[in-house]
C-alpha cells in the first residue's frame, strides 16, 4: 500500500506536464498564426443544361474571388459563361491550420491522460483487492428475519467495488422474494 501512495503526488505533477506543454504549443501557435493561414476561393456550381453540378476551389485573394477566376476551363460554351457564373455561389474562406493543429493536440492529450489514468488503475486495482479479500470478513449465513451481514468493514473502495456490492444486495433481493413467493404459493396451495 506505501507504493501506492508514493505514486499518488505523480499524477498532479503529470498533468501539469501536460498543461505546460499545451500552454507552449499554444503560443508558438500564437505566434506562427499568419504564416500557416489557408485561404481560399470556394465555388459550388449546380448543373447547368448537360454540365452536372461542381464544386471548385483555388487560392486566390479575396477581391478575385469569383466564377471567372476560380474555375478554369469553363464546361460551357463562351456565350453561357454569364447565365452559368451567375448560377455559381463563390465564398472565400480563411482558416488557420495551426489553431487547428493546437486543438488536435489538446484533444490528444485528454484523451491520452485519460488512457494513462485508467491504466494506472487497472495496474492499482488489483493490488487494493488483495489487501481488501485478507481484511474482509467472510459472509455469513442469514438470520431469519434478520438478513444478510454486510461484506467486509467500512465503505467500499473502488467504483467496482461499490457496482459489485450493489449487485450483491440485489441478488440478495432477488432470492429472499423469490423465497417468500413460493413460501406463500406452498401456503395458498
């Protein structure tokens, strides 16, 4: 049991670890934000006559941001380049990858401590229940009208072993209705 309070301060300073580097990740992030913006012109076309519906898109500034400039070569004749650029809706969008990077990380992150963490307790848990199963008290039979004793001393430790103990109780409830249904059925019959 010393071994595992001696690794119980690690977790705090793990996951300050991890905020630090999060933090840092975000500044250079911060710092870096004009140089990895991704923008560009986005054309979504429907059909037009025997032309099916398009969707272009092509890095361009925002004033050039149209049919004419985004999509090259046009798959109608010259005299319906007007009737289908006016069909066309033209965005221009600006995104920045490192924001999305960062939020990538961060989500990794979580998830990873959160893996680290249920491992941690999946290689503690079994280390509590052998101390648990010496200091338990075994069950005893019921008294009647009296019921079940509860297992081992104090509250349960872990959630699995508050899941199991509820199970317990509930089967323990099951059998003592069914006792009493069929005792009262041999009492009717």
């Amino acid at each position: 049991m010393r071994e595992v309070a001696d690794m119980a301060p690690a977790l705090p300073l793990v996951n300050m670890a991890l905020c630090v580097i999060v933090s840092a990740l975000a500044v250079a992030a911060v710092a870096e934000t004009k140089k990895s913006e991704d923008a560009r012109c986005k054309c979504i076309c429907p059909q037009y006559k025997n032309v099916p519906g398009q969707f272009y898109t092509k890095k361009l500034l925002q004033k050039n941001c149209d049919c004419l400039h985004v999509i090259n070569p046009m798959p109608v004749p010259e005299h319906d380049v007007e009737a289908y650029c006016l069909l066309c809706e033209c965005k221009y969008e600006e995104r920045s990858t490192v924001t999305i990077k960062v939020t990538v990380i961060i989500y990794l992150s979580v998830v990873g401590a959160l893996l680290l963490y249920m491992g941690f307790l999946m290689v503690i848990d079994p280390l509590i229940r052998k101390q648990a199963v010496v200091t338990q008290a075994p069950i005893t039979e019921p008294v009647p009208g009296f019921g079940y004793d509860r297992m081992g001393v104090g509250r349960a430790h872990t959630v699995l072993e508050r899941v199991e103990g509820a199970q317990e109780r509930w089967k323990r409830q099951v059998q003592e209705q069914r006792r009493t249904v069929f005792d009262r059925h041999h009492l009717l019959s």
